[in-house]
C-alpha cells in the first residue's frame, strides 16, 4: 500500500488547484446562502406558526394585517457543510470513454463545494475525519490531504458514510456511485437525518456505467479481481443491467425524498462547474439560473438521454 499511499500524495497539490479552478468558476454564477435565524439583517415576514416564540411575533406588522406575522432575520451564524466522499476499489474504476476515474471526480467536487461554501463564509468538514470543520485554506487542505492519505480500501467507512452524530442545521453532502450498499446506504441516511441535518446524494458515475456500450464477447472482473463473468453477447446484458440501475436510482432518489434530501447524478464525463452548481444551488435552496442546470442530473435519479 506503500507506493500507492505516495502516488495520492503526490497528487494532493494538483487536486487542491483543480478545486480552487472549479470553484473560482462557479463564484461568478452563485449567491451566498440566506437562511433564517439569529442575525441583525431582516429577512422577511412570515405568518406565525404554533410554537414560534411571542417575542418573535413583529406587533406593527400583525397589527396593520390584522393577523400575527413573525419577522425573520438573516441567519448570520456560519452553517456547517460535512462531506464525504466514497472510496472504495470500484470509485477509481474508469472506461474508455472518461478521461478521470470516479474517485478522482468525486474529490474534485467535493473539495470545491467545501472551498464555495468557506468563501462563503461557512464552515466545511469530513464526517468521521479527527478535526474539526473550519472556513480557513488551511481547513480546506486538511480535507484533501485526510481523503488522498488515509487508505480506507478495504474498511466499512470507504463505502458507506460512519454513524456519527452531527450538529442539528447542519448540510450533509455524499458524493459516490452507490453500488456497494445501497441498503445499508439508505438506511444510514435515515440515522443522519434523525440528527436533524440536510441532505443530498450525488452519485457519480462513469459514462459507460450509464451507456453499457459492451457488445460481443466480453470477460468482466471487479476491481479486486475475485470475481468474472465471460458473456459471449455482452450487447445482451444490456437492457437488464440499464433496468437495474434505473431501479437503484429510483429507489435511492424516493429514500432521500422522505427525509426531506435530495438526490442528482453526474457523469464523470460532463464539466465538474455544471454539477457543482447544481448541487450549490440545492444547498442554497434556490432555483437553478436557466443555463446552468447539468443534464446529467435530475431529481428522479433518470439516466440523462
């Protein structure tokens, strides 16, 4: 694991300038996050809601609607956006017709999500990593050198986010295929919505996972190589591995609609500034600017055409 451990070391300041490219990008076509809360700058009136406190209640506003109306500030405090990022063997598996694995991707969006959201004054973070969440580059650096160095191959936390509690109003962003465990996958965005965070799923694929362009006699091994399957007509496994990936999709995109997240899907071979605004504006809760959605990400979790 030696030569391995240096070869991603060795990649850490390329991945770090591609990030900061890919978000320098995107600043130019996103506003910063608004939300309501503890602040100064006044937001917007909104009718009271059982449970909303009397001090809240703006009396000149009910009086003259002649209804109580609660006046809403800006929220001001710094939210915190956690990450994670899968990295098992199949994320850095990549076709003929990419030109970087899914792991490689999957970093690079997720780095430059972080470095947006410090920009903007919030603070990222690792779920399960040792430090805390900061706004600083040094922060930011942390994040890419824990995911480049620590070798997680083979452990749980590679393939499924950890079990960790998380503070409440908090924004939670998993980023990878999705494939080892999708089961266990939803259930643990279950656990992690139970902390009362946010969420949004975004599952990265290479093209021909999507295409399934194989024909004729095709011999398949999984990255570790313990298992293969030879199809003398491999165009024949076509329709039934697109149906399973539809469903998957399908399935994931409803789990994350019952808790209130979101669910999009990027292709390794689309540009990484059209997912990262996307899923920019997904977390800003504000709706994406004609021209800038990915085509390769919707809602219901469908293949792009």
């Amino acid at each position: 694991m030696k030569p391995r451990a240096e070869a991603l070391a060795q990649a850490l300041p390329p991945l770090l300038l591609a990030a900061e490219r890919v978000a320098e990008v995107a600043m130019h076509g996103v506003h910063g996050r608004r939300r309501a809360g503890p602040g100064d700058a006044f937001w917007q009136f909104r009718p009271y809601a059982p449970g909303d406190a009397a001090a809240s209640i703006d009396w000149r506003k009910s009086a003259r609607a002649e209804r109580l109306f609660v006046r809403e500030n800006e929220w001001m405090a710094a939210n915190t956006l956690w990450l994670w990022v899968q990295r098992d063997a199949g994320m850095r598996w990549r076709s003929h017709l990419a030109r970087e694995d899914k792991q490689h991707r999957a970093l690079l969006l997720a780095l430059a999500l972080a470095r947006l959201a410090q920009r903007a004054g919030e603070r990222a973070g690792v779920i399960g990593a040792p430090f805390a969440p900061d706004h600083t580059r040094a922060a930011f650096e942390r994040m890419a050198q824990y995911w480049l160095t620590r070798d997680e191959e083979a452990t749980e936390s590679a393939s499924l986010p950890p079990t960790v509690p998380l503070p409440r109003f908090s924004s939670v962003v998993l980023v990878g295929d999705f494939f080892a465990a999708p089961e266990e996958l939803k259930r643990r965005m279950v656990t992690l919505a139970a902390s009362g965070v946010r969420g949004h799923l975004l599952q990265v694929v290479d093209p021909a996972e999507e295409t399934f362009p194989y024909e004729g006699r095709v011999r398949f091994t999984d990255m570790q190589g313990s298992r293969q399957l030879l199809s003398e007509r491999a165009e024949d496994l076509r329709a039934a591995y697109q149906r399973r990936l539809a469903t998957l999709r399908v399935e994931l995109a409803t789990q994350a609609r019952r808790l209130g997240w979101t669910f999009a899907v990027h292709r390794t071979d689309a540009p990484p500034q059209q997912a990262l605004l996307a899923l920019w504006a997904r977390l800003a809760d504000t709706p994406l600017a004609a021209g800038t959605r990915d085509a390769n990400m919707n809602e219901s979790g469908g293949a792009a055409a």
